[in-house]
C-alpha cells in the first residue's frame, strides 16, 4: 500500500473532534448552547475589531477560531494512558508538558495531547487534557487495592479499536474505510455510561475519599467530561453566560482582561447532577447520581519564553498571596481588581514584550520586505524599517493552578484535600511509555523557523541570536 492511500493524521484529527462534539453535544445540550453564545460573540468581537480579523487571517487562524475545542479526560492505569498515547499519535497528537495537579489537592499528574508544528495546528488544534489517577497518593490501603482490582478488570477500547491503532502502527497509517471505522471505534471510549461497574456502597466509599476517584473508578470508561471552545473575549462571555440559564463559576482563571491577552483566561460552568444506575448485591439496579461533566470557555493569548512564565507566575502568586479567589464568588470583583493590578508590571504591548523578551512571536516579510530582498539587516532594523513584521504566537497549552481551579469548581469545594506535592514525571513517562515534549522548546522552534523565512532580508547572524 502506498503512502497516498493513508488518510492524514490531520484529517483524522478534524474528523475525530468534530464527531465528539455531535457526541457531547447530545449528551449535554449546555455545550450546545455554550457554543452558539461563543460563535455570537466571536463574530461581533470580529465585526468590531478589523485588525484583529485581519491578523488573525494572516496567521491562518481565522478559520479555525470558533472550530477550536479542547477536552480532558481522566484515567485509571498506566496501560490505559499507555494505549491511550497510541491511539492519540494516529491522529497526530503527541503528549506536550507535564502537570502537577496533587500541589493542588487533586490526585492526578496529567499531559496534554495535541498537535505540535504550525501546520498541524491550524488545520486543527484537537487536543485533550489527560489526566492518570494517582492511587498512590490515597491513604486507606485496602480501598486503594479495591479500587486498583476495579480497573484493572475493565476494557476502555473497544478489541476494533485496538487493532486499528495496531495497523496503523504497522502499516504508518491507515486508509479511508479505516479512518472512519477507527474514528468511530474510538468515539466509544469517550461515551458517558449511564450504568455505574460498581456497588453503591464502593461508589460511596470512594467517593468519600476523593471525588476524583470515584469519577474516575466507578465507570466503564473515561468520559469525556468537558469540551471548551475558544472564545475571543471571555469577559463578555461571562456576563453573557447568566443570561443563557448557565452559571459561570465565581472568577476567571488565569491573567486579567488585558489589551495583548497573555497565555489563558478560561472559566467554566460547574458539573452536572446527572443520573445514574448502581447496581447492587442482589442484582438490583438503584438510581443515584453523579457530578462529573461540565462545560468550560476559553480565550489563548501569546505563549510565553521561559522569562514571561516566571513574571506570570510570580504576578499571579502574588495576587494570590493578597487575596484568595472565595469558591463562593464573595470576593471576586476584589480577587479580580487585585489581579489587575499586579499584572500592571507585566507590558501590554506587543513591541515591549518582544523586545523584553517574555513572549514567542512568529515572524513574516512584509511586502515591502519581498521587494527589499538581498539587503542585510539585523532585525530590529529590519523591523523598524517595515521590513518584517511580527506576530503573537498562540499559546497551545494548560496552566496548572488554572486547571486545579476548574478540577476544584467541578468536584466541589469540599473536594479540597492535602496531599503532600509530589510531582513525579518520571514514573508518569514510565507510564506513558514516552518522554513528553518541552513546550517552551517547541514555541522556540516555530519562532526560529519564521526567522529563517527571513534571511532574505536578514542579517544570519542576528537571525541566529
Ligand atoms: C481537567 C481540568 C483541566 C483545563 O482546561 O485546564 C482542564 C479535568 O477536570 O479533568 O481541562
Ligand atoms: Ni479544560
């Protein structure tokens, strides 16, 4: 079979995302609604801002805008995130950066999966949020071996789904017919069940000692617990939720509403009551329920150096340090005029961060550029010249304490538990089975990689700076 007749991984990506939000989109109608608020709002934002829009269709993003979604799933075994890893690559979604959500009170360490290179992500940037249970970090032993027995005992692939992953390894892709039947085998490992795979009283006793751990033992599979599109302007947004009949949770994560938005604002409406079914020693079926799912909004901003990171997180520790956000919204307009503040000592202009060095920028010739090719400039001057211009690059990725406060707002505010900080990325790439890649090292590369479009102008030696 020749390379020609493997679908791309892009194309299988697309096709994947879009068929799991049809799936969550009948299985929670507030995503539905969620996403037409943000399509409304998107284009108004866009009609009333032409720079903006013409930007964004320069650099290819236009299109893929209101189309943008990530979701998180949260797993159980190691040879679950292991397959998990492979059924990703088919679609081009390798594991980027390593979380610590347990600094947090939540017993996960996490990846995302998502596409890396400029091309791959604007054709879509699919990714998922993946979280591995971390049993170790739960105190009552015997709970944890029953817990351990649990999921060990289940199947979250389907055998088909398997075998395609298994042929596309083997072959390097996979046909037509074949992408279609492993987007659809695939879908089920991210189906909501309605029926529980334990008793209620093991439901309950997990669900004592963590939420999280009953969320993630107690069912069939990982469902898929949110699906967020990007939004560009989250305040409104916000504002706009209430009206809808949803409830946004108290604050917004992440930096304040700025003019040169930075990373990632997101916010989220809290978990649904959803029904269920136990079945219990007699064989009988009872209804109880369960809060896992939610829906969650977001808005990216330029993704930061290794510098920027820092003053973030420092602004944002600092911020935190005045004033805790209250899980009941009781100090959210202080929390908020608190952070505003803080972050004043972070430039909110695109030339002062650039040159300050605390953002990744992708940069172009202009069309005076192209006609100026062969001078030799050193890029500043090329760029005071109008020569090359320059543009934010997108930040793809998660933040830690923003994902510990949606994780919080969804298991509730008795969720909160103390565990003892204990990243561990090496057992969690033992468990992978892969290294996951350096974020900061992939922004890097792509701003590299636009410079050397142009060394027509460009003086190599500060290009190569
Ligand atoms: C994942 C929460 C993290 C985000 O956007 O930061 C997340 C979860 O609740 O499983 O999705
Ligand atoms: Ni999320």
């Amino acid at each position: 079979m020749t390379a020609e007749k493997f679908v791309a991984a892009d194309v299988i990506r697309s096709s994947f995302s879009l068929a799991m939000s049809e799936m969550y989109r009948a299985e929670v109608p507030a995503y539905g609604t969620l996403m037409s608020l943000v399509a409304k709002v998107n284009r108004q934002t866009l009609a009333q801002d032409e720079t903006l829009q013409q930007r964004l269709a320069a650099t290819d993003s236009l299109d893929r805008i209101s189309e943008e979604r990530h979701g998180a799933i949260r797993l159980g075994t190691r040879e679950e995130l292991a397959m998990m890893r492979r059924a990703f690559a088919v679609m081009g979604m390798v594991p980027v950066g390593y979380y610590d959500l347990s600094t947090a009170g939540v017993p996960v360490h996490s990846t995302a999966f998502r596409p890396v290179g400029s091309k791959s992500l604007s054709h879509n940037p699919f990714r998922v949020f993946t979280s591995l249970l971390r049993l170790d970090l739960i105190a009552d032993e015997a709970l944890r071996e029953e817990a351990a027995a649990v999921l060990a005992s289940r199947r979250i692939f389907t055998g088909e789904a398997v075998t395609l992953i298994e042929k596309a390894e083997r072959d390097g892709g996979l046909d037509q017919a074949d992408a279609a039947r492993f987007v659809g085998e695939l879908l089920e490992t991210f189906r909501w069940h309605q029926h529980a795979i334990v008793s209620p009283d093991m439901y309950a006793r997990l669900h004592d000692a963590h939420r999280l751990i009953a969320d993630v033992v107690s069912f069939k599979g990982p469902h898929i617990n949110h699906l967020t599109p990007r939004t560009l302007d989250i305040d409104q947004l916000q504002s706009l939720m209430p009206q809808e009949g949803i409830a946004p949770k108290a604050i917004v994560e992440g930096p304040p509403a700025r003019k040169c938005p930075i990373l990632l604002r997101q916010t989220s409406f809290k978990a649904l009551e959803e029904s269920v079914s136990f079945q219990d020693a007699s064989g009988n079926w009872q209804t109880g329920s369960h809060t896992a799912r939610f829906g969650e909004i977001e808005q990216r901003g330029i993704a930061l150096t290794p510098k920027g990171r820092a003053l973030y997180d420092a602004l944002l520790n600092e911020t935190r340090a005045r004033i805790r956000p209250a899980a009941d919204g009781s100090n959210a307009s202080a929390y908020e005029a608190g952070l505003a503040d803080v972050f004043k000592a972070f430039p909110d202009d695109w030339n002062d961060i650039r040159k300050a060095g605390l953002g990744y920028f992708s940069y172009s010739l202009t069309p005076k550029g192209e006609a100026a090719a062969g001078r030799k400039l050193d890029l500043e001057m090329a760029i005071d010249e109008g020569l090359i211009q320059f543009d934010p690059i997108v930040y793809e990725d998660f933040l830690p304490v923003s994902a510990a406060g949606i994780f919080q707002s969804n298991l509730g505010d008795d969720a909160t538990q103390d565990f003892v900080a204990s990243p561990n990325q090496v057992m969690f790439e033992r468990d992978l089975g892969a290294s996951v890649l350096d974020e900061f090292a992939h922004y890097g590369e792509i701003e590299s990689a636009s410079l050397d479009r142009c060394l027509a102008v460009l003086d190599m030696a500060s290009a190569a700076e």
